[in-house]
C-alpha cells in the first residue's frame, strides 16, 4: 500500500469543482454534431498551413453562437444576502490544454480569450497551438498557478469567494463561459454529467464514425458527441435548445467552415 497525499493541483480542482456543486445549479444534456461534411475541410486547412484543429473550430464556432445568443452569457453570483444574475455584455471563453509538468503529473492550464467573438478562425487556432506547445516555463497561466499552489488555504477560500461574488474578478480570471478541449477520436465516453461553475459550458467528447439514416439508406457519418452544462439558476429549457442547435447547424456547414477560413 502506497499513501500519497493530495498535490496542489488536486486541491485546486477540487476547490473549482466544489464551489460549482454548492452554488450552480448544473444540469447537462447531450448532443450529436455531424462533422463528415466538414472533416475534409478542416484537413485540407491544415495541409495548407492553416493552424485549425476541430477544438479550434469548436470554440470559434461557440462564441459565435453564444454572441447570437446572449442569454447563454449570463451568470449567477452569490451575494452576502441574495443571489444575482449578471450579462457581461462581453464574450471571453475559458478552455483548458493539458500539459506534463515536470514531475511527470498532468497540469490543467486554463486558456483565456477574452472577446473570443471577435478574434478569427486564425487566431483562436494560433493561441490554442501556443498554449499545447510552446514550452511550459514560458507560460503565463503555469506561472499563476505555481504562485496558487504557494498559497495557504484561507487565501484559496478567498480566491473561491471572490469568484462567486465579484463579476469583475470572475471575468478577469474565467471569462463568461466554458469550453473542455479534450476531444478524442474513436474511444471515450459519449455522455454523462460534471459541474460547472459558468453560466454554460460546451464539453466536446468523442468522435466517431457510426451508421447513420440519410436519404433512406444506412451510411456511415462521423458524429462528434457533445455534453452542454447550464446552470439553471439563469437558464431553461428554451434558452439550452436554442444555443445547442444553433452551434449544430453552424457546426454542420463546410460554407460556414470556408468562409471562416477565406476571412482569416
């Protein structure tokens, strides 16, 4: 028997995961994206040059839909004695890129940016590669997160409190919503739940070529599976079906894809 004692990383997650299950109220649906008419766009992009990957893809194409659809930005806070809801009348996603640390342990770093909105096809790319290779020492978000890991814990308990209840630190440190860049091809869950400590999360999942109906016949389709986290305290029904199948129709279309990489 081997006893090891939690790491600050560990600590910290569970700190973000702790505050999201005591003051959201997250509950999460799932998606079918059908990404075979695209692939073969985004392949020859990157046979070009051009620095797209799906995830890249992804999160333009969610500030696009989140900018269209503003309802989807909003988020509780939790005050000294009621809650509120806050529209940050701007667009800035928080996506995370796993890294190795030195010690061999896998380090989440959070990847803020802000006015996602506005930024290209190009740009979202570009930041995401230099955030998965550029070499680690160099990064800010490590450098944050080591001086994190140096604090005692009632400065953590201040950190998470100040997150619940301060719109403008929440949106210097988290942006106004959430997007997982852990995609993966072939293998991998294709449902489930986890909190969230944003108004609305898009978590990416598996891809996977599966039979499909078109046209009356049975084919082959790859289908990319996505989770969407809302919290209910500012999101209903209308407002998580209206987000989720607007980002799938704009998903599914090369001529969105192809104008997104004529403009960059």
């Amino acid at each position: 028997m081997k006893i090891t004692p939690f790491s600050k990383n560990r600590e910290l997650i569970g700190d973000q995961l702790t505050r999201a299950r005591d003051h959201h109220l997250v509950v999460s649906t799932e998606h079918e994206i059908d990404l075979t008419e695209v692939l073969p766009v985004l392949a020859r992009a990157r046979e070009d040059g051009f620095p797209v990957t799906l995830a890249s893809y992804f999160i333009w194409s969610t500030g696009q839909v989140v900018a269209a659809h503003p309802r989807l930005n909003r988020h509780c806070f939790h005050g000294w004695f009621r809650r509120y809801e806050v529209d940050f009348e701007e667009v800035s996603c928080t996506t995370v890129v796993a890294r190795a640390g030195a010690a061999g342990e896998e380090i989440l770093l959070p990847l803020l940016l802000r006015h996602v909105d506005t930024l290209s096809l190009r740009q979202v790319g570009s930041a995401l590669r230099e955030a998965k290779t550029a070499p680690l020492e160099s990064l800010p978000q490590l450098a944050a997160i080591e001086q994190v890991k140096k604090a005692p814990l009632p400065l953590l308990r201040w950190f998470s409190y100040k997150a619940r209840t301060d719109p403008r630190f929440y949106i210097r440190h988290f942006g106004t919503y959430g997007v997982s860049s852990n995609l993966a091809r072939d293998h991998g869950p294709v449902g489930g739940h986890t909190f969230g400590n944003t108004g609305c999360a898009f978590l990416p999942g598996t891809l996977r070529e599966v039979p499909r109906v078109v046209d009356g016949a049975i084919v082959p389709r790859w289908v990319l599976h996505t989770l969407f986290l809302a919290d209910h305290y500012v999101l209903d029904g209308a407002d998580i079906s209206r987000g989720t199948e607007a980002l799938r129709v704009r998903m599914e279309d090369p001529a969105v894809l192809e104008r997104a990489l004529a403009a960059a």
